[in-house]
C-alpha cells in the first residue's frame, strides 16, 4: 500500500472490507428476523417435481454460531494482521518481514559451510567441487539470465569463460565486479572523429587491429583519428581495465561484430551495467562466486 501516492486507495480497500463484513452480518440477522408467509403445514407453496415441497424451517442454531464465529474470526484478524487498506496490523507481521527472517535463518544455517570456503584463498576454493557446486547453483540464480546458463554470455552481456576481461580476470577484480558492479562507458565520440567518413575510416581501422575483413584503404585514413580513442582503448587498442575499455585487437566483441556494428557504437556510445550484488548476495556468497568465476577461465590452475 505503501507504493500508492496518495491514501485514496487505502481508504477504499478499508471501506469495501468492513462494508462486506457488515453486509454478511445485516444478512445473517434480516434472514432471522422475516419469515416467509407459510401454510399451516410450514410449507412454502413451493412444489417441484409433483410432490417436492419446500418447507420453511429456520437455520440450525450451530450454523448460525459458525456464521457469528467467522464474522467475529474476521474482524479479529483485521485487528491482528494486515488487511485494512496500509494499517500494518497490532502483530506487525508482513510479508516482507518475514521473507527477511527466513533469509536470516537461512544465512545462519549455511554459515559454517561458507567459513571454510572463507578461510581459502580463491585459487583453492575453484578446486573445491562443493565450493563449485554451491557457485554453480549462485551462478544459475544470480547471473544466468544476463551471462547465459553456461556463463558464455550474449551480445551486450559479457561472456565470463574466455579469459578475455573487460575489468580485470584476478579472483580480486571478479569479487570487486560482483560486489559494486560495473558501469562501462563509452561516449558518443562521431563529433571528436570528425566527418562520416572520418568515422567510417576508424571503424575500418579498429577492425584491422583484429584481422577482422576491412578496407585497407580506409584503415589507413583512420589511423591518425584513433588518437581520440586511445585515451582509454590504449594505444594500438590493447584496451584498458582501469576504464573498462575493451581490447580491441583479440576478436571478441561484446557489442558485435562488423563495419556496422562499430560505426553505431562511435556514434552512439554504449553504456553498459553490471549491477551490485551487494546486500543482495552476502560477502560469504560473493567469494564463492567470486572463485567459481575465476575458475572458468581458469581451470588448470584450480588447486584440487
Ligand atoms: C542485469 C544483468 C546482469 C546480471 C544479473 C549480472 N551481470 Fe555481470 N555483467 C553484466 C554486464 C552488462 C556486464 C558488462 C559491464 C560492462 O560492460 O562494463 C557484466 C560484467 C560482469 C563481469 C566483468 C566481466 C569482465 O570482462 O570484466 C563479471 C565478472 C560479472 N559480470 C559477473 C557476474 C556475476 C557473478 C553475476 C551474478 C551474481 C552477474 N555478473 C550478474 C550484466 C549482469
Ligand atoms: C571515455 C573512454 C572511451 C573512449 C574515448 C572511447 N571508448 Fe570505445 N569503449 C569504451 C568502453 C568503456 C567500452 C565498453 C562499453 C561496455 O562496457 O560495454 C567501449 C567499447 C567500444 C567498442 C565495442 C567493443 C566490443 O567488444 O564490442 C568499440 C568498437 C569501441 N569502443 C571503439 C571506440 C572507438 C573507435 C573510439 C574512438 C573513436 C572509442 N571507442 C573511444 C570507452 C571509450
């Protein structure tokens, strides 16, 4: 309730509770006080298949007391939990709160299989299979659906198993990744390079960097106009994962691949988050990702 910006819909919610509540109770007590006009036998009038007769017997007591029970049942639990537009109720129960609890409890029950893993250095915990095996599950829970299942991840969303690091692939740098996230940012940079053409010769050039198929000619031309991105791709475009400018030179491309592709991006810019986990994943939980990350590029040096 708390999300609305006024208190109209509290009000509201108030009102169609407790006017239902009463309704159910205006009913119970007009159905007890009117009688159907009856004949003399207590029978209505009413006849259905020739000879079944409706009879106008009042309810039974015990069923009137449950319908008074629920009633009081009802108006009782309002008092306690919440239900009555944004009133939080006496117990101060919610959803949330409890929700905070469980993960509490459950943070406390795993504590000691985490303190061993804390107790390692990165190197070793990405040897250790229950260590991977809880990394694993963290993985599919936290980081799957923008890195992709096997971690390979897509277009825009870095792919985490091949060694190449936009931000630095020691277990350090991954736990400092995962714990305060990562903004990459690459500015609109068209008007630094000059004309469309201009623009379209340094895309030439960035793709000669890598062997990619280009037009020499053009690359050429562009050379000199790289100077504006070497500031943070570095010279030669060997990248920078103090800025978290990509190496141009390896082939792999998180933003695709081609002529086009790189013209937009000089245009447009690109900026690109990878959120915190921190508060969300706790500090026992990060280094165990941390390694589990670290490992998949890593997989021979993994202590066993
Ligand atoms: C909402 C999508 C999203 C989620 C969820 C997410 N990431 Fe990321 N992650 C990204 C993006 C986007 C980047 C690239 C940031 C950039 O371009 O600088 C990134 C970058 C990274 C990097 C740095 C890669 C490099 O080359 O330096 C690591 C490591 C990483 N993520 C690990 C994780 C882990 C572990 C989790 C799960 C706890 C996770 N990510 C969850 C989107 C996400
Ligand atoms: C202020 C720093 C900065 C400057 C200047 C800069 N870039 Fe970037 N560039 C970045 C960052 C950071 C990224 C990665 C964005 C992300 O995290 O997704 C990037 C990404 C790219 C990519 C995508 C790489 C891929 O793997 O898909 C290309 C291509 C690129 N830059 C080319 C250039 C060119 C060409 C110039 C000069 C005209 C330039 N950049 C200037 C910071 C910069």
């Amino acid at each position: 309730m708390s999300d609305f910006i006024s208190d109209f819909w509290s009000h509201y919610v108030t009102v169609v509770v407790l006017a239902s509540i009463l309704a159910c109770a205006l009913l119970l007590w007009v159905t007890a006080r009117t009688r159907a006009p009856t004949g003399s036998d207590n029978t209505t009038g009413h006849v259905w298949d020739e000879d079944l007769r409706e009879m106008n017997n009042p309810l039974p007591r015990w069923w009137v007391g449950m319908f008074v029970l629920t009633i009081v049942f009802g108006l009782g639990y309002l008092v306690a939990y919440p239900g009555l537009g944004s009133y939080g109720g006496e117990l101060g129960w919610s959803t949330r709160s409890e929700y905070a609890g469980d993960v509490a409890a459950a943070d406390r029950a795993l504590e000691p299989v985490y303190a061993k893993y804390a107790a390692m250095a990165p190197e070793q915990v990405a040897g250790e299979p229950g260590a991977m095996a809880i990394g694993e599950r963290l993985f599919l829970n936290n980081c799957a659906q923008c890195h992709g299942s096997d971690a390979r991840g897509s277009k825009g969303f870095p792919n985490l198993t091949d060694n190449d690091w936009l931000h630095g692939g020691t277990p350090d740098k991954i736990r400092e990744t995962i714990t305060q996230g990562r903004t990459g940012v690459m500015p609109p940079m068209a008007a630094a390079v000059g004309t469309p053409d201009d623009v379209k010769n340094v895309a030439n050039y960035v793709l000669s960097l890598s062997g990619s198929p280009h037009d020499s000619l053009r690359a050429g031309l562009g050379k000199s106009k790289f100077t504006a991105c070497a500031a943070c791709h570095g010279i030669g475009g060997v990248g920078n994962q103090a800025m978290g400018a990509p190496n141009l030179r390896d082939n792999i491309w998180l933003h695709g691949y081609g002529q086009e592709a790189i013209i937009a991006i000089i245009n447009n810019g690109k900026t690109n988050q990878m959120p915190p986990q921190q508060g969300r994943l706790t500090e026992a939980q990060i280094q165990v990702l941390a390694s589990y990350v670290w490992g998949m590029s890593n997989k021979a040096a993994a202590a066993p």
